[in-house]
C-alpha cells in the first residue's frame, strides 16, 4: 500500500528523469523557469478542483473562469498601469462569484450532479468573457498584475510562490479545521454526514467558491503574463486540473485526496506538455496525449480503489 500512495511521487520523478534524458534543453535555466510559470497555472486550478472533488464533485468551469475574471479585471483597469489591488480584487472576486453561483444552483436548486450546473456556467462564463470584450483581448493591466502573472525573485517565477501559499492554506483548510474534516465525511457518504449534523448544503456551497477562488488566481496569473484579459483564455485548462487531481490519487467517488498529491499530479501534466512543447509535437497530438493520460489515470484510479478494498478484506481476516 505504500507504493500505491506514494504512485504519483515516483511517476513525477519517472518523467522528469526521462525528460531530463531525452530533451537536452529541458534541465536549462531558461526552460525550468518556463516549467515554473507554465505549472503554476496547472497547480493553481488543481487545488480548487481537488477540494470539490473531495466532495464527490467536479467543476468544469474553471477555465472559463480564467478568462471571465482576466476580462473583468482589464476593464476594470481599462489600459492604466495605476491600480493595482482593485484589478486583483476584481480578479479573485470574478471566480469566487461564479463558484457561488455554481454551488447554490448546485444545492438550492437540487440539481443530480454538479457536472450539470458546471457545465452549464463553463458555457455561460465563456460567452459573458466573449461578450464584454468584443471577442477581443483586452490588453494593458497594472504593472502589480504583470508581476504577479510574470515577474520572478532571484530568477525564481512569482507565480510559483503565489500558488505555494495557497497550496498552504488549501492544506491548512482540508487537513486542520474542522471545514476540511466535514468536507471529506461529505465525500465519503453526503446522507450520513447529514444524519451527524454536518450542514452539507452550505458546506458544499463554500467548497465551490474555494474553487471559484482559486480559478479567480489563475485568471489573476494568465493576464499578468500575458498582459491582457482574453476571453478565450483558458481554453480547456479544466481537462488538465481534472487529470491532475486524479493522477494525484483523488477519487471521482470522493472522500479522498491531498494536496500534496494534487500539486504532484500538475506538476507531472506540467513536465509532460513542457517536454513535447520542446520536442515541437504538435498541439494535436498533445491533446490526445492528455486525454490518454486522463483514462489511465482512472483506470489506476480503479486500481488503487480495488488493491485498498482488498488490503481491508485481508487485515479483517488476520492473514496480512
């Protein structure tokens, strides 16, 4: 069982040893800073989709939400490089609005599963973006948002210790309040938390603004490095959280997955798409890769659910 939690760990190192061997500029300065800013992004969406995975659910909105909150913060700059925090405010607020969204239709509306409600808002945030910017990107953000999405200490990517101190609080909130405890009994069986005297409905709610939150970053990155809110920025970021919090050893089931794991499992997505940017693979090709990756990652999914089932049948049995 300690090779099975331990999985993703030993996969990341796998790749970056083979990409290390077989790409000769991927270990440079200049390609490991790439890595850096390029993995912020992926990490920074796994974290919010890990927490309502946990809850046995799914957001499928959050790259929309990306682009959504970067063209809600260039009008609210509107070209000035002046006005920095009320740019970021916007940002961040944009995605936690459209979390709140999804998690009241969600509950209040009682709706089978989150995958309606989220798909719906993935369509709905996109043509909003689209709508408000003219189909446009809408360029010149504060020079506080450029640093952010861009700039680096020591050479190091901003972005990186942006999405390092919310890794931390994500951590702290799943793994040492009394939220983070009610959340995974949700995951594990929603009726019998309720039946305990867990407020389900507000708690589910509360995990889709986290991931609204953290969509509302990512969006806060993107148009810091690109210098612009662009209504199709985004683009399908939502398959590569999915497939990072999966390979990192969540559960569609619910009831399981770190942080840690889920920070491994984007830097793993991170390394690969960084790897066949330098081999010059094809963006077609890539996106057969990813989605390959997705369905093994299930199907390990499934395996690990299965090889933990029986480790429990032995151990009652006495025989392991």
């Amino acid at each position: 069982m300690g090779i099975v939690r331990t999985g993703p760990l030993l996969m990341l190192a796998a790749i970056f040893v083979t990409a290390a061997l077989t790409v000769p500029v991927f270990l440079t300065t200049t390609n490991l800073t790439n890595l850096g800013f390029q993995a912020s992004i992926v990490i920074c969406l796994a974290l919010g989709q890990l927490v309502v995975m946990v809850t046995r659910g799914i957001d499928l909105s959050v790259g929309s939400v990306v682009a959504l909150s970067g063209v809600t913060g260039s009008l609210v700059a509107d070209g000035s490089l002046s006005g920095g925090l009320p740019v970021v405010a916007t940002i961040v607020l944009t995605g936690a609005a459209v979390g709140l969204v999804n998690g009241v239709v969600f509950v209040k509306g009682r709706i089978p599963h989150p995958f309606v409600v989220t798909l719906a808002t993935f369509t709905i945030a996109r043509g909003i973006a689209l709508l408000l910017a003219n189909g446009d990107p809408n360029t010149g953000m504060p020079h506080l948002v450029q640093e952010l999405g861009a700039g680096t200490v020591g050479g190091f990517p901003i972005p990186m210790i942006l999405v390092a101190v919310l890794a931390a609080i994500t951590f702290v909130l799943l793994q040492r309040t009394q939220w983070g405890r009610w959340i995974y009994a949700i995951g594990a069986s929603a009726e019998a938390a309720r039946r305990t005297g867990i407020p389900v409905g507000r708690l589910l709610i509360s995990a889709y603004v986290v991931c609204g939150v953290a969509a509302g970053f990512c969006g806060l990155i993107v148009a810091g490095r690109t210098n612009a809110g662009s209504p199709t920025a985004g683009n399908l970021y939502e398959l590569d959280a999915i497939a990072a919090v999966i390979i990192g050893g969540a559960s569609f089931a619910g009831g399981r997955g770190t942080v840690m794991n889920a920070v491994v499992g984007a830097l793993m997505i991170s390394v690969i798409r960084n790897s066949m940017d330098l081999m010059s693979i094809q963006a077609f090709w890539q996106l057969v890769v990813i989605g390959v990756i997705i369905v093994i990652a299930v199907e390990f999914d499934v395996l690990r659910g299965y090889l933990e089932d029986r480790t429990r049948v032995l151990r009652a049995r006495g025989t392991l």
